[in-house]
C-alpha cells in the first residue's frame, strides 16, 4: 500500500523558489512530478496519480470484501508500490539536485509524521475492538501482529509464520495487510542511502579529476547517473530473486522485502529517467493506455493459485509504469482525463486511511457477525470504511503534518515515530501475560482415545489439554513437511527408524492425512518402520483435475505434485505400503461445485488410478477413511463454552460424511485396497465431541489436535494390521 505524499488541490500553484524538503515545498511540489522532467522545473498537478491510487485501493478492497469478484485484486498493492517508488525518488531527486545532499533526517521526519499517526491510530482502535469481539484462541496471534506491524517488520513476521495471504481459509488477523506498509517502511530506510552513496562518491570523483573546476551541476548530474546505474542494479538484483524465490518458497516470498524492492524500484527509475527521454515518453498517450488495461485485467487474470510475485508481479508492475509515463496530460492521447475525475481523485486523497482501515473492519465485523460478509453487509463495511478514512485523513493526517510545531523541525517530526509506543505497549501488555503454546506430554488422567475405546478413565474436573487458545502444531508441520498450496515440486521427509527399518510406509495425502502422522510416528518408533511423508496442503492425492479451495482457478500446483509423488515412490522411495487419506470437500474442473457428489466420485476415481500404479509397482495400499468436520472451529467453541461443552457437539451422521473419495475410489478397486475407517476413535456411537478423554480433539473444524492424534496410536495399530498384514511386521 503506498505512502500517501499528499498532494495539493488543483488551483494551488506549481512550486517556486522554496528549497526542496522544507514544509512548504514538500506540501504543494512533493506529487507534481512528470518522469524524466528535469528537477526544479515546476510542474503541473497529476491528479492522476490520484487516480491510479483510487484505482490500487479499490482493487483491493473489493478484493477483500468479496475475492470471488476480483480474484486478483491484491495486484493493488504492486500498483501502489510503483507509485510510492517514483514519487519518493522523485522527491529525492529534487533535493539532491538542488542542494547536493539529501537530508535524511529530514526525509525520514516527513515520512514519521506522514505515516505513523494513522496507522498508531488503527492499530489501537483495532486491538482495543479485538478484545471484545474476536475470540480468544485468535487474541495472541492478533496482538503479535499488531506489535510487528506498529514497528512495521509485519511483513517479516508474515513469512517467518509461513501466512498464506492469498487464502480465503487463512486465519487472517485484522492487521495482517500492514505487511505491505512494512515493506514501504524499509524501503524509505535504505533508499536513500543510495543518494547519500552517489554524493560521496561523485565528490571523490571531483577530487581526483584533473578539472578541478567542475561546476556543482556537472557532480550533482554525475551522481544522478551513479543514482540510476544503482538503482538498475537493485531492481535487477531484487526482480531476479523474486523469481527465483517465489519459485522455492512462495508463501514467504509474497511477503519479504528482497522480493519487492524492485517493484518500488522501478517507480524510482521512471522518476530518474534523463528529462529529455522522460518527456519524449510521457507524449505517447498510448502507453497510459495499455497500463490501465494491464492494470486492470492482473485484476482478473492472476488469482491466489499462482506463485506471487515472480515473473507474474511484471503484469500489474509494468501497467503501473506505462500509466505513470502516458497517464498525465503530457500525453494528449492518453487516459489521463479519465483517471483526473473528482471521485477518483477524492478516493485517491484518502487511499491511505482508506488501505488501513479498511481490512480491520471486514475481519472484525466477520468475527462480531459470525458470519461472511454478504451483499448487503458488503455496502455497510465499505462505507464505514471511506467514512472513517475521510475522517482521519482530515483530522489526523492533516492535522499532524500541517502542524506548526512539527513544521520546519525535523526531529520534532522525526519523534513522531513515538506513536506507536500505544498500540506496542497495549498488545505488549497481553503478550506477557499469555502463557506459552502447550507442548508437554499429557500427564496422568488425560487418557485421550483411550476413554472413547473404553481402556482408560478420564480423571473428573479436569482442564482441557492442550488450552483451546494455546495449540502447538505437529511435528511435520514445524518441520515445514506440509507443502504450501502454491508449490508443486514434492518434499520428503524421513521420520521413525532411519537406521535398520524392517518396513517403509509413505503417508501421502493433504494436511487431513497429515492429521494422522503423530500417531503413525508413535507406531513407526515402536514397530522400527521409516516413516516417509508426502504431504500438500489443500491437495488430495487424486490424479483428477481440481479446482483450488478457494474457487478462482485451476489446482495445478496440486495435480504436478500428485504426478511427482506418484513418480518419486515408484522410482526411488519404494515403500512397503502407502498410507492416505484426505479432506473430502474439494471440487475439479469437471465438476466445479465443492463437495458435490460428482466431484467427490470425480476424485475417487483420479485416487484410485494413482493406487492402481502403485498396485502395479508392487506397492500396498491403505487408505484410511476421512475424519469428521464439526464445521465450526472446535477451539472457540470450546473457549466460548467452557462449562457446557455439549454445545459444541455435532451430530456423527452430520460430521462423518458416507460417501467420500476414499469410499468411491475403493469400490473402483474391487477389494485390492483395504479402507481404515478409524472414526471410532474420535467419535461416540451418536456424537462427534470437541472433548474426548480430557484431550481437545480437533485443532480447527476438522484436523486432529497431535496430542489426540497420538493417543490413537495404540488403536490405530491393529486396525492397519487387520485391513493390511504387511502393517503387521515390526
């Protein structure tokens, strides 16, 4: 999301004689920038730049609000990056070719006072509404971020927890879009250090040149091209890794800022282009006119299926770059007159508070609501919305930055950044408080599938073990064993007996089959098996055709796995026996309505073609049937309900579905592959109970805490030995 450089009205005058970087200057000369227009030459308003921004925000708004509408509107945000890139390297530029220096200081308090007021101020209110609307399985998470965005590394912070963005699913804090606000952060830190860089270095280039009267022009115009050549350089650099990066780790790339530099740098490099080739440019209209078009179709063309950023950032990056270099009145021809209308540019004037306040109130009122945001709801989020944007452009982003006693005095601006010792110290505060995520053994009286299987006594009056708000993830998934949704390139990992196995089994599937793993570890460390995983979130293990869960695209991530697993066990992993399983509520492309019975017969049949491969390899085959769905997450209800835990009961003929993949695929397999169905130990003869043997059952609607998934083992063993007696050995 872009750094607002406020921009004046359009009857106020084109900068004079003010030294670039004073208040006054910087308020009416910081958005008037034509590429390639040589500094200190005035410049004519663009409102529409204005107008690209009411664009970018828009976009991702309604991206927002509904995905299925503009499945890529997140593109907005790349939009906003190149706007901020051309219009701070502009300013940067002006400064430096007036003065020779750039005031870092300076920059960096005009950024302070700019920035942090509104965002400090969204970030408080939103925590201070979090905690009486969000549950409190969601409060930690939601606090963490909001400290990492108030100090803006919240970007970081996303990749480090491998936060897949571009899901519906996702358990999205209400803060999590300050990732892009951090990313603008660090790059206002270290751009300008590339100006200081290039005034240095022209300056030793003068002292050791033999004309030693060379004008203060001609160093300033030789540290422009240093400027540049640099620039050039960490765009290519950083569009270089973002390919390949995007390609080893999309989850993380989406966020971290090596990847995303580039995309702010090549704004910066419009605004550096030489004014003569920067003019010429800016007459062809026609380039205006093919970014608005590329703008707008990354819209609809890119979706959350596709790794981003990478090679695909280049659809709404270049759109942005033509559009800045055809859009303004320069280019006669150009789309200028329609992206200068008042309403855009009125949206374009708020964008920033628009773009902060804009996410907390969709996921806070989701949460109040308990529901989605429907049509209607729609219109009421979104003009609560731009109401309090309006507001706070008013009375807090104007107020701060015309203000007298931070005008003129750049540490008195720069000490703004004190703002956000409020919303630090607020979550901060919780933080302490919070206990960490519980990952001991359960002790004594906490017997688990034990009680369901009528072994074991649960001990009375008990706490819930792990704490609903307090659950630590499996092992495979801490080891990054659970492939991201974008990937499909298969990554094994090896547990149990790795140094004399009497047996190999392959746990294969999606993260419902990874909900089994703690168990069969247990079992593989007692029978001495290696224990080798093959896991994609998201992603049955089915050679159909599928849609992604989030309706937008075609799942080709998951069918290039699929056929790779299936290649990497017939080659080269060879087990005795696969184990699989999955989560039965996907669609395909043949049959696009999730969960319908043709697609769950759609998948069976691609599962059982996968099985008749390894059939043929000479592999075994057990599937093990699919787990119940609560449908509502099991931790907050169990929080919401902690003396009634009844209300979180579910049906087992609501919860257990009877025609699955798994069951469809078995049929096509004539009796040649054994089906598991181990919902006895997780459900009673009439309920599915978000509490079995003092132990929390379900981690979400639907995936196994590992802590019940473990205490399954002993129960688990000779239900896989009776449906497969290779599973007997050990």
């Amino acid at each position: 999301m872009s750094v607002q450089e406020r921009e004046p009205s359009q009857n106020q005058p084109a900068a004079t004689g003010n030294a670039a970087g004073t208040p006054a200057a910087e308020t009416r000369d910081q958005a008037k920038q034509g590429a390639g227009q040589k500094p200190g030459r005035e410049r004519g308003f663009r409102p529409d730049i204005q107008g690209m921004r009411a664009l970018a925000v828009s976009m991702v708004v309604i991206y927002h609000v509904r995905p299925s509408l503009l499945p890529g509107g997140f593109a907005g945000v790349d939009v906003f990056f190149v706007i901020s890139g051309f219009l701070i390297t502009g300013h940067l530029l002006r400064e430096y070719q007036k003065t020779g220096r750039v005031g870092l200081v300076g920059f960096w308090g005009r950024r302070a006072k700019r920035l942090m007021p509104a965002a400090a101020l969204v970030l408080t209110v939103t925590w201070l509404v979090s905690r009486l609307v969000l549950p409190a399985t969601q409060l930690a998470d939601t606090a963490t971020q909001i400290r990492a965005s108030a100090l803006y590394y919240q970007n970081w912070q996303l990749a480090w927890n491998a936060v897949d963005y571009l899901q519906a699913t996702s358990a999205a804090t209400p803060v999590q879009h300050f990732w892009s606000l951090s990313v603008e952060e660090q790059f206002y830190v270290g751009w300008p250090l590339l100006f200081l860089f290039a005034a240095v270095a022209a300056g030793t280039f003068r002292r050791r040149a033999k004309h030693a009267t060379e004008t203060g022009q001609g160093r300033r115009d030789r540290g422009h091209l240093i400027i540049f050549v640099l620039a050039a350089v960490v765009v290519a650099g950083s569009l270089w890794y973002s390919v390949y990066y995007t390609r080893v780790n999309p989850a993380g790339a989406y966020f971290v800022t090596t990847t995303r530099i580039w995309e702010l740098g090549i704004g910066g490099l419009l605004a550096l282009l030489p004014a003569r080739a920067g003019q010429r440019l800016g007459r062809v209209g026609l380039f205006g006119w093919a970014g608005l078009c590329l703008v707008v179709a990354s819209a609809f063309v890119l979706n959350g299926t596709q790794p981003f950023p990478g090679i695909r950032a280049l659809l709404p990056v270049g759109g942005a770059a033509l559009l800045i270099l055809g859009g303004s009145a320069a280019g006669r021809l150009g789309p200028s007159r329609l992206t200068s209308i008042r309403p855009l540019v009125w949206i374009g004037g708020i964008s920033y508070s628009l773009y902060l306040w804009h996410y907390p109130i969709i996921v806070l009122w989701t949460a109040w609501r308990g529901h989605p945001i429907g049509a209607r709801s729609a219109v009421v989020v979104v003009g609560a919305a731009v109401l309090l944007s309006w507001f706070t452009k008013v009375w807090v982003e104007d107020r701060v930055r015309t203000a007298k006693l931070l005008s003129g005095h750049d540490w008195r601006s720069v000490s703004m950044v004190l703002a956000a010792v409020v919303p630090v110290l607020l979550v901060s505060v919780y933080i302490a408080a919070e206990p960490a995520p519980f990952k001991g053994t359960l002790p004594s009286g906490y017997p688990g599938a034990a009680a369901l299987a009528g072994k074991a006594v649960a001990a009375p009056d008990m706490p819930v073990l792990p704490p609903p708000d307090s659950i630590s993830q499996s092992l495979y998934r801490r080891a990054g064993c659970l492939v991201d949704i974008t990937v499909s390139t298969p990554k094994e990992c090896v547990f149990g007996d790795t140094t004399n196995p009497v047996l190999t089994v392959a746990l294969v599937g999606d993260s419902a089959a990874g909900e089994w793993f703690d168990a069969l570890d247990a079992i593989a460390v007692q029978r001495h098996w290696k224990l080798v995983t093959e896991l994609h979130s998201s992603c049955p293990w089915s050679a159909a055709t599928m849609l992604n869960s989030n309706d937008v695209g075609t799942f080709t991530a998951c069918n290039s796995w699929g056929a790779a697993v299936l290649h990497d066990l017939v080659t080269t992993i060879r087990p005795d026996v696969v184990i699989t399983s999955d989560y039965p509520s996907m669609a395909t492309v043949a049959h696009p309505v999730i969960g319908s019975t043709a697609a769950v017969s759609d998948i069976g049949a691609g599962m059982a073609r996968y099985w008749t491969q390894l059939k043929n390899a000479g592999i075994s085959v057990t599937a093990i049937k699919e787990s119940p769905d609560l449908v509502e997450d099991v931790p907050t209800c169990v929080e919401k309900n902690p003396s009634a835990l009844a209300k979180c009961d579910v049906p087992r003929s609501k919860a257990i579905r009877a025609d699955t993949p798994i069951t469809d695929a078995a049929k096509l397999m004539h009796g040649k592959v054994a089906v598991v169905d181990a919902n006895s130990l997780i459900c009673g003869p009439q309920e599915c109970t978000p509490v079995v043997g003092n132990v929390l059952v379900y981690s979400d609607r639907h995936h196994l805490t590992w802590y019940y998934s473990k205490s399954t083992a002993p129960f688990l063993e000779p239900l896989l030995a009776a449906a497969n007696p290779g599973l007997g050995k050990g």
